[in-house]
C-alpha cells in the first residue's frame, strides 16, 4: 500500500446537508418560539404553521426565522 492511498477516503467531498435547523418565532409578538428541523429540498420557500403561544395562551401563526 502506497503512502499516498492510505488516507483516500478521507478526503472524499462531504455532501451538503438537506435538513436545515430553523426558528418559529411567535406573530403575537411575544418573542416566543419553537425550534425544528426542515427539509430544504421539499420545502424551498418560507414557513409558517398555526401553534400554541402559551404566553398569550391562543393558537397563532409561527414564522420561519433563521437560528442564530
């Protein structure tokens, strides 16, 4: 085995990732939020779900908003 071959699996390319951690953050206003996962592939654009604010205590609609 040659020096040079040893370590050839090593330096494959690694595939980019298709799950994207994102940040609901509450419409009300609250600053409540929920954190998930998303498939950047089946779902390109942005997201928005109804949930539960336990602040306000009602459903409201939950915005897609980057993880810092």
């Amino acid at each position: 085995m040659r020096v040079g071959q040893r370590n050839a699996h090593h330096r494959q390319k690694r595939a980019k990732k298709i799950r994207e951690k994102i940040r609901l953050v509450s419409s009300a206003g609250t600053g409540h939020f929920y954190t998930t996962e998303k498939n950047k592939r089946n779902m390109p654009g942005k997201f928005e779900i109804k949930k539960f604010d336990p602040v306000v205590r009602q459903h409201v609609i939950y915005k897609e908003a980057k993880i810092k």
